[in-house]
C-alpha cells in the first residue's frame, strides 16, 4: 500500500448467539419468588382478656408515636426502618432506612 493511503476493512455484525457470554446475574433466578413483608409495631400493657375481648372497630394503642420508624422485615430478617403513611385511602409504608 503507498503512503497515505487508508485501508479499508468490511465489519461484520457479530450476532449475540456468537459474542462472548454475558455475566449474568447471580441473583436473577430469585427475582420472582414471593417474600413476606411486616411491619412491627409494639404493644405493651395488653392482657389476654383484652386481647380476647377484642372486636371490629376496637383500637389498640401502641408504644410508637405517629411519626415513628418500625421495623420492617422480609420473613424473619429485618431490612429496613419505616413509616406509616396514608396514600388515596390505603395504609402504605415508607423506608425511612434500611438496615
């Protein structure tokens, strides 16, 4: 080739079937198994009899103030701090901090 001037190649789409593996992720084949979600909230003071006595529309106080974090757990494990909020008349909750 003389100086100066530019070779030129042909590129080739390589299909994916042919390109190196791509790392998968180790935690996909979890991803759609279904997981328990709770949300602690304390009550002291509540004797069995209350506890039985209990009826629609009872309320039960509890030791948290309304702007308090709870646990929240997935199963037995606690993952995060929340709190509850009120959002187009359902009761949510909010992650506050995970733990």
């Amino acid at each position: 080739m003389p100086p100066g001037e530019i070779a030129q190649a042909a590129v080739e789409a390589v299909p994916e079937s042919a390109a190196a593996p791509a790392a998968e992720d180790p935690l996909a084949r979890f991803s759609e198994v279904p997981v328990r979600i709770s949300v602690e909230a304390r009550v002291v003071g509540l004797t069995v009899r209350e506890l039985f006595r209990l009826e629609k529309g009872s309320i039960v106080a509890t030791l948290s103030s309304a702007n308090a974090s709870l646990p929240l757990y997935a199963g037995k494990k606690m993952i995060a701090w929340a709190e509850f909020l009120v959002s187009e008349e359902k009761l949510g909750v909010r992650i506050a901090e995970l733990a």
